[in-house]
C-alpha cells in the first residue's frame, strides 16, 4: 500500500505549541521517541552482511531509486507524509471499533476530532492516523482511521509507551503490517533541521515474506523465501559518496548508512516515510532517487538483540526527551561475557600494575591487590590476602635485619663493633 498524502497537522488550543507552518514536536511534548537503548537507535554500521542480502535485493527490485514519500505542499489534494499530533495529558478519550480486534488495544483512545489523517479526510489509502499524548507519554496510532459518531473506527490499533522498550505480542499487527510503530520510523523536519536523525527509517517494499525478524511481531507477504521478511534492516554502503547531496537529502542518508532503513509494510519498494511539513526542499528530497536499493546491503541484526520480546538493544544509543543527548549512565560493572557481541573479548577492569623494562612491578602488584583491586571491584581486598601481605613485610624486614648484622665487621671477643 503506497503511502498516500496527509493533511496538513492542526495545532490544537490545548495542544503543545508547533512551529509556524510546520508539523507539531516531538521534543516540545517532553516525551523520548522509544529509549535511547532501543533497536531504533542502534547503529548497524558494523553488523555482518545478511546471508540472503543479495536475493531480498534483488526481491525488492535493486534498481528502485530511494522515495521520499512525504514533502512540503500538496499531491492529489493533500499534503504529502504521514502526520502525528500531539495532544495535552487531559484530552478525552474517544471509543474506538476496530476490524481487526483480536491483534488491537482496546479503546478508549485519547483521539480528537479533527486529528489529521494520512491523505486527508476524504482520502482513501491508509489514513493512518498517530497520536502522541503528553504527560504519559503514550503513542496511539491508527489503520484505516474514520470519523464514527463521537469516536473512531479502524481497521487495526495499537499502543506504545515511549517509554518502553516492549513489543506487541508475537503475531500481532499494528497500524503497520510488521506490527511495529510508525511514528518511530518516520523522518521529522525537526531532527533534520538540527542536522541528525539518530534512528533507522520506515521503508517499504512491493512484495515480503511470509515471515518476520525481530523486532517485527507481524507478516503480510507470502510463501518465498527470497523476499525480504518484515523488520528487514538494510543498509546504505559505506563507499556511496553522499558528500554532494543537498543538506537535507545528506542529513536523511546519514542515517541510512548509520543506522538503516526496517521493511515495515508492502507499498512501493524504497519509499521512505516522513511527516507532512511546509519547510521540506522537495527538490532536495527528490535528490534521494539518485540512490538505489543496489547501494544496500541487509544486514544480520540478531546479534543486537537481547530479549524477543523487548526492543532493548546491545549497542544502541539515541537521545533523551526533548531531542537532548541522553545523559551517560552510571559507571557499571562489566557485563558477563555472554552479552558481548561476537569478536568483542573480555577485559579486566583493574588497572594493570606499572611496567618496567624487566617486566611488571611485583611489589605493584601487591600494593593494587592489598588495596581491593581485583575481582572484588576497589575496596574489597581478597580473603586472607591482607595478613600474607603483612606476614611478608615483616619476613622481608627480618631478613634486611638479619643481613645487617651478618655484614657488619667483628671488634676484639666476637663484640659487634658500634
């Protein structure tokens, strides 16, 4: 299903502020956009080639230039991406029917009556539907969203807590065929305009796989085993020059190489998605078809993952609320040498003891050990290895006295001489 054109995004009295002409922020709701641990985050700049990398390519059709579906301005009547809105702690929540029930959170959902939806009101396609509600920070999105009564009816539902890094349950849809999130996917004009998006990107593809990879829960494709399967993570070679695109096409292929494009639904192979706003350069965006699906490669991302059931990543790293850089964390001890990735080996957090050109400092070494140093972390010496250290000095001590007196020269009747 090709992403159609969305509404331009209505800026709500009670609703945080939105930049003139520009779709709402995410940074202004105080909310993150998924942990900064999350798969969504992780770089997959140095993950291992997938071993079926060239068939899903070539699946995909390798020629398919890269598409921004989404822009500035309007396309069949409407303004072009998928939109979000942002809506205060108190909105009220609306009832919610849903086609698909069994794979839906039930309603309520804190959903107003002018929402904007994907293609307009009168649109057909998609007509997604994303709310991200303040305070709780909360993300409720919709498939096949309409106007019923006082509420809404949809074809599928789901709810994220941004907060979190849990996935929907093994099976199941969401507003997207892999049964992911698309606000988390799509590119924004505000991390764009600060020069990073510091996620992968939603892409889709014409035909998938009747199969699913983590961190995807759901499939929509058929028997193949040559098509890409949903969650799909593809990356942007290392050697294609981007140095000549236009800022804005830069900043969105920066991310493709850094973190990667995740197959999210069927639509038309290599188009990205994005939210509506009047300040894209639709000449800038329209740039990306100069890249192909032939300047990728999949890549293997079962080494990031912890948990099939959590988000959570080895190696992510993202930005906090309000788009800031997440604070570092406390220093923790080292994780057990199960949860490294491969080829990363073990490394001891004590400092080494002093190296002299005959080789280590014994009485260093002592001194580290006797101070804590060691297995036990600082502070926390090795049982009975204090008294030994004391024992030794004092053996030590005895001996130089011992070797004082045996040097010293004899006087008259054997009297040591003063």
């Amino acid at each position: 299903m090709r992403l159609l054109a969305a509404v331009a995004v209505l800026t709500l009295a009670v609703a945080p502020a939105a930049p003139a002409s520009g779709a709402p922020s995410l940074a202004a709701s105080g909310c993150p956009l998924f942990p900064a641990d999350s798969v969504w985050h992780a770089p997959v700049s140095g993950l291992a080639v997938h071993p079926r990398s060239r068939a899903f390519l070539a699946a995909m059709g390798s020629g398919a230039g890269i598409h921004a579906d989404f822009g500035s301005g309007t396309w069949e009547g409407g303004p072009i991406g998928i939109p979000y809105t942002v809506v205060p702690p108190g909105q009220p929540k609306v009832p919610v029917r849903f086609g698909y029930a069994a794979e839906s959170d039930p309603g309520p959902y804190p959903i107003p009556p002018d929402a904007p939806v994907e293609g307009g009101p009168d649109a057909g396609g998609d007509r997604h539907v994303l709310v991200v509600q303040a305070g709780s920070c909360r993300l409720y999105e919709l498939f096949d969203a309409h106007r019923d009564g006082a509420g809404w009816r949809a074809g599928s539902g789901a709810v994220f807590d941004l907060r979190s890094n849990r996935l929907r349950p093994a099976g199941w849809t969401s507003a997207d065929a892999a049964g992911l999130p698309i606000l988390a996917g799509l590119v924004r004009y505000e991390e764009v305009a600060r020069g990073r998006i510091d996620h992968a990107i939603r892409v889709t593809v014409d035909r998938s796989q009747a199969a699913y990879l983590w961190p995807a829960r759901h499939q929509a494709g058929q028997a193949g085993a040559s098509l890409p399967p949903m969650g799909l993570r593809l990356r942007l070679r290392a050697g294609v020059d981007i140095g000549g695109f236009p800022s804005q096409a830069r900043v969105i292929l920066q991310a493709m190489r850094t973190y990667g494009l995740v197959v999210a639904d069927n639509g038309s192979s290599g188009f990205i998605g994005g939210v509506p706003d009047e300040r894209w350069d639709n000449d800038a965006l329209h740039q990306l078809g100069r890249v192909t699906l032939a300047d990728f490669g999949a890549v293997d991302t079962a080494p990031l993952r912890i948990s099939p059931a959590s988000a959570a990543a080895r190696g992510a790293r993202g930005t906090g609320p309000a788009g800031r850089a997440a604070p570092r964390s406390p220093a923790r001890r080292a994780p057990a040498a199960a949860a490294l990735l491969p080829g990363v080996g073990r490394r001891s957090f004590a400092e080494p003891a002093p190296v002299t050109a005959a080789g280590p400092d014994p009485a260093a070494g002592l001194a580290a050990r006797a101070a804590g140093a060691g297995p036990g972390g600082p502070g926390r010496a090795l049982p009975g290895l204090l008294p030994l250290v004391l024992a030794g000095l004092l053996g030590l001590v005895a001996a130089g006295l011992a070797a004082r007196v045996a040097l010293r020269p004899r006087g008259p009747a054997g009297r040591h001489v003063r």
